[in-house]
C-alpha cells in the first residue's frame, strides 16, 4: 500500500506513478548498460547514454573531467539540497549468465549491479523531474550523481568530490543491489554497514637459482608462499579481534620453471576490517609483520598499501528518511549486517551525513547469486523499487531538514498539492 498522507506532504504516489510509466524503458536502458560494460574511468559510452536521457527529460547536465557527471534539478537556489548517487563502473570479470542481452565485451560484465544502479537512478531523475514544480514551490534541490571507478582505488567519489560535486549539499543517499534480498525489500542499518578496505601488494626479490639446490638460493617461492600463510595468521594476534580484520589474497605471481626458483614474486589481495579507527594506523603494522616472516630467509620485501576506502557509516536520521521512503513506495524494510565489502560512497559521509541501502535484487523463491561472480542474475523488478525509494528519500530528507521528520507531523510542505 503506498503512503499518500498530505500531512507529511511527501508525494510518494506521484512518485511511484511516474516509475511505473517508465519501467519498461529503465529495463531496456539497463540491458543496453549490460551489454555494453565500461570499466573504471572508461565509462564514456555510459556517460553519453545517462546524459542523453537526462537532457531529453529537460535536466540540465555537467558532464566531470574523464567520465561520469552531475545534474540538478528543483529550486535553483534551495533551502537544501539531497543528492543521489550511483556508479556507472563495470568489472573485469567474464560474463557466463547466457542472457541474450549478456556482454559483447571480452571478459567485462556488470558483476556488482551497478547498470541496476545507474538505471534506478535514471527512473528517479524522471519522477523527480515530474515533481520538480513541488521541489521548486518547497525550497528543495537535488543533485544527481552518476559516478565514475567505483570498483578502483582510489575511487570515482574522490574525483566527484575534488570536482565540486558535494557543494551545496545537506544529505546524500545511495542504494547498493544485494542478491541475499529479495527484490522488493531494502535493506537498512544504522551505523556501518560496510568496512574498510585497502589493496595490499607485497613484491619480493632474491637470489633464484636450481631447485636442486635450495640452499645456494633465497628460496623466494617457499618465502612467499610465509607470507601468504603466515602474514594473516600474526595480524590476527597483532590486532584487536573486534577490529574484525581479513587480510585475504586474490593473486599470486611466481616463477615460469618447475625446475627454478625465481628471482622475484609478488601477492596481492585486500586487508578489511570493521573498525575504522584501527584501520587507520594499521599500515606500519602490517609493513613490519611482512619483514620478520620473510627475515629468515634473507629476502628483499617491499609492501605497496593502496589506502582504499573507510566504512560507510549510515546516518540515524538518514535511515529514517529511507524507512519513510521505502514504506511510502510500497517496498518492505529489511534488517541488513555489516559487511566486509567496501564502498567508495564512505568518502562523501567524511563530508555530509548520508545513507546507503541494500537493493534486494533476488527473485522471490530463485536462487541466491553472489556479487563479484560472472553468473551474477538480477531480478529486474529491483530496478522499479529503487527508483522509487531514491526518489522518494529526496522528498523525505528534505521533510526531516525542515524540522518535520518523514515519519511523522505536519511538514511546511504541506500547503503543495501532489503533481
């Protein structure tokens, strides 16, 4: 049932209305985004094809430096300001879902759902356009972030944040598709919901030689093979277990020869952890937990840390205004845990308060997929639903700032008849 209460003046049928008129052609937008994935800071077909939309719809575009872009629409001068955001990035993983609008790009494919978020945010561009005279008569603004290289380090948000991208705005909102949800449940949490995260690299070098004679070597194989072992297994003595560290390793690079062991090696992989506060200063620790497992064998290490991202950390009220928007666009709330996935949404709430949600994109009774994975399938009908959630959460956001809390009273925005 969707929640149309003029009290609270939050127009939450018009909202859904508007969707619903466009869902075929935000399904058609997204099997074109899949079939043709872009990766981080490459996105240029994808930039063209969400602007092209949006200046057809009569919203003013500002296309970032490299790729992705910023559009505002509602007052021109407003009391506040909600933003919305999504990522336009793809992985460089190989697509094996058999869809027949599956990627024609080698070994690139949408794999995390951002085409779902792009096409989302795209259906709520459109409603909030056809609201856009009762954000004007409120005061509200909102800006609509299409954000290039989520999945890089550093990421997309970064560039939008150095490009002015944030300027002017109060709260800023994001969904992320979730394949343990059903699609018509959103997922929310207050406090963190993802964790930090960092790209490790660690490279050694030594005097190789015949696997014959080990002893007339530095053995780096067997000394990196330490580190892959023996590096996660100190950190979890070293560290606080609350910090909820996980130093896993995705790649590892040795050699050419059974019969020779090389001169040089190197891993790589990804340290997360649930606390930001330790996540900060865990660098100089993990650089010296490196040198004494490779001391014994006399090998030359060098650690290479890419400060990634910081938690996401919701916002309370923030989260209220998506409970609002959720209900009232007839979706249903679901409890979500904190993960160990980060998300480069976390640098913009260093700057403002904001709320990131979980998209159920399962099919009710279907099977669970996992994200990162080539035979990732998404339940279209997620894409309705979080249009209308991140339109709606504008409108609901904007209540609460107004003094007037979205799930409840008598907002100043109530004298505005639904458009």
């Amino acid at each position: 049932m969707l929640v149309t209460d003029r009290s609270l003046s939050l127009p939450f049928e018009a909202v859904a209305r508007t969707v619903q008129q466009h869902a075929q052609e935000l399904v058609t937008i997204r099997r074109d985004l899949h079939t043709h994935p872009e990766l981080g800071r490459g996105e240029v077909r994808t930039t063209a094809v969400v602007a092209e939309r949006l200046e057809r719809a009569g919203i003013d575009v500002r296309r970032l430096r490299g790729t992705g872009l910023v559009a505002d629409l509602g007052s021109p001068q407003p009391r506040h300001r909600i933003a919305l955001r999504a990522d336009l990035d793809a992985l460089p993983i190989r697509e094996q879902t058999g869809l027949e609008f599956a990627s024609q790009t080698d070994g690139v494919s949408h794999s995390c759902g951002h085409d779902v978020h792009t096409s989302a945010l795209l259906g709520a561009a459109l409603a909030l356009k056809a609201t856009e005279r009762r954000l004007v008569d409120a005061g509200i603004g909102a800006r609509l972030v299409f954000q290039p290289a989520e999945e890089l380090m550093p990421g997309g948000a970064e560039d939008v944040v150095a490009q002015d991208g944030l300027v002017g705005v109060d709260r800023i909102f994001a969904l992320h598709c979730d394949p343990n949800l059903d699609a018509g449940q959103v997922g929310l949490r207050v406090g963190a919901i993802t964790a930090a995260a960092d790209q490790v690299e660690v490279t050694l070098s030594g005097r190789g030689g015949h696997t014959s004679r080990p002893h007339l070597t530095q053995d780096l194989t067997y000394a990196l093979a330490k580190v892959v072992t023996d590096v996660p297994a100190v950190l979890s003595r070293r560290l606080d277990p609350r910090a909820g560290a996980a130093l896993v390793w995705g790649s590892i690079h040795s050699g050419g020869a059974h019969n020779v062991i090389p001169a040089s090696g190197k891993v790589g992989g990804t340290l997360r952890m649930l606390d930001a506060g330790i996540w900060e200063g865990v660098e100089r620790l993990l650089e010296a937990v490196v040198h004494e497992v490779v001391k014994p064998y006399a090998i030359q290490a060098d650690v290479t840390i890419t400060k990634g991202v910081p938690p996401v950390v919701n916002d309370a009220g923030c989260i209220d205004a998506f409970t609002a928007a959720v209900t009232g666009t007839g979706a249903f709330v679901a409890p979500t845990p904190q993960s160990l996935g980060g998300e480069d949404f976390a640098w913009y709430l260093t700057h403002i308060p904001g709320a990131m949600a979980r998209l159920g994109t399962r099919s009710p009774g279907g099977p669970t997929y996992d994200l990162h994975r080539g035979d990732l399938v998404i339940d279209e009908g997620a894409i309705v639903v979080g249009a209308r959630t991140l339109a709606g959460v504008v409108f609901s956001a904007a209540a609460r700032l107004a003094g007037t809390p979205a799930l409840g009273g008598v907002s100043p925005l109530s004298a505005v008849a639904d458009r």
